[in-house]
C-alpha cells in the first residue's frame, strides 16, 4: 500500500523552475542525481512546497542568488565542488539553514555534519513523512527575514559584497565608487540575465535620460578597466547591442 503523508500545508505546491515562487515557504534541493532530486521535489510540493533543484554547487549558488529560498536540502557526495565546500560558499551569501541528506549514515557522519553548523542531518534512504517534518522544525525554529549579503560567482571568483559595498576578482580588492558599485551590483543581482540599460539607469539615477545613458556607458567603461587590472583579457561584462548588459557569470 502506498504510504500516504498529509501536512498542514494543504495543497501542492509548485516547481520553481517552471513558475515563479509564490507565497509558500521554498526548498533548494541540491544532489548530483536527478532521479533524487525528482522524488525530493514531488515529496516536498505534496507537502506545500515550492521547490527547484540544482545538480552541483555552482548551480546551487545561482539559485541561491537568483531564488533565495528559505531553506536547502544539500547532499555531500558531489563531483566537482562537494556539498561541504558548496555549504562554505553559501553560508558566505546567507544564512538561511540547510539540512544535509546525504547517504553517509554513521553516528560519526552525523555527529560531524551538525558541529560543522548544518541545521539538521537527515540519513538516505529517508522516510518521506519524517523528512517533511524536519523541514517544518528547521523553518520554525529559523524563521526570519531574509537577506542575501554577497552575490558569489565561483566560476569567475567574483565576490560582490552588498552591505559592505566591497568586490572581489580572483580574492583581489577592487576598489568602485558608490555609483559603479551600484551598477556592478545590478547586473549581479540578475545575473546571468541580460539587465536593460532602462532598468540600470532607474535603479542607479532614477531617472531614464541621455544623460544617464551616457554615464551607464562610461562607469561601465571603468569597471571593464579595473577588472582587466587583474585580469588582462577578462571580458565579464558584456554589452548586448541596443539592450543592455550582462555580468558573463561562466568562464
């Protein structure tokens, strides 16, 4: 018989990646296998959820930025960057709480996942009406306002730091003035999505002039330049021809 797991969340929540978050609590779900990550998203929209997924730690990072979810289910045994050094960058950008699901099962396992700072340490296989229940304990007991404080780009090492207005390129400082600040952050914050000179423009001048244009196209000229300080032929701001720009998050 199929076991049946009702939560007072009523209703199924949705897939973030196909629709845009609603007002229900979100779960980032990060594991290098598909197949885990289907079953966690359809137990967790079962539950009330919204949910998205990511397959390595890089893309767990630009959902992290471009989503913010309230809380990540974040497996440890990935290729590439591991779910011990993706935690690492993510408690660098947030504190939103993550709880490790991960198939290394010893006490010691646990004991060692928890002093590291995980906020819970669910064992695979998991039982699908206890693993919803630890994600309601964690969001009660973790429940705030959300901020993300650095927008982190590993696959180019840039750091934009949001409340001390500090940049990093290849962990060296990159000193901006508050206006090519404000306009380095927002390409990053919608990063890798192409950013409207409009919408640049308003968010930095508040206003939409020739004039603005015209400064957008200079401070974007000095931020190119004090990045190719560190390196010669980066290119990590990217001109689209009458549209706008775009911070090229890839190498």
């Amino acid at each position: 018989m199929t076991e049946q797991y009702e939560s007072p969340l009523a209703g199924s929540g949705v897939d973030l990646d196909v629709l845009t978050a609603n007002e229900r609590s979100s779960v980032l779900v990060v594991d290098d296998e598909q197949d885990t990550i289907a079953l966690l998203k359809t137990i967790l929209r079962m539950a009330g959820f919204n949910v998205l997924g990511a397959m390595d730690g890089a893309e767990a990072l630009k959902k992290m930025t471009s989503h913010n979810p309230d809380i990540v289910l974040l497996d440890l045994m990935m290729p590439g960057m591991d779910g011990w050094e993706t935690y690492k960058h993510l408690r660098t950008i947030s504190e939103t709480p993550v709880i490790i699901v991960s198939a290394k099962s010893t006490n010691e396992d646990v004991v060692d996942g928890l002093q590291r700072g995980a906020d819970d340490y669910v064992t695979k296989p998991f039982h699908k009406g206890e693993l919803v229940a630890r994600v309601e304990s964690v969001l009660r007991r973790t429940r705030k306002p959300k901020e993300i404080s650095r927008l982190v780009f590993p696959e180019i090492n840039l750091t934009i730091d949001l409340k001390t207005q500090e940049v990093f390129l290849v962990e060296t400082s990159i000193h901006l003035t508050a206006k090519e600040f404000a306009v380095l952050s927002n390409l990053g914050k919608h990063a890798p999505a192409i950013v409207s000179y409009e919408t640049i423009v308003k968010n930095v001048w508040g206003e939409d002039t020739e004039e603005a244009h015209r400064r957008l196209k200079y401070l974007v000229y000095l931020i190119r330049r004090k990045f190719q300080t560190v390196l010669p032929d980066a290119e990590l701001i990217h001109t689209v021809d009458r549209f706008g720009y775009k911070l090229q998050t890839e190498n």
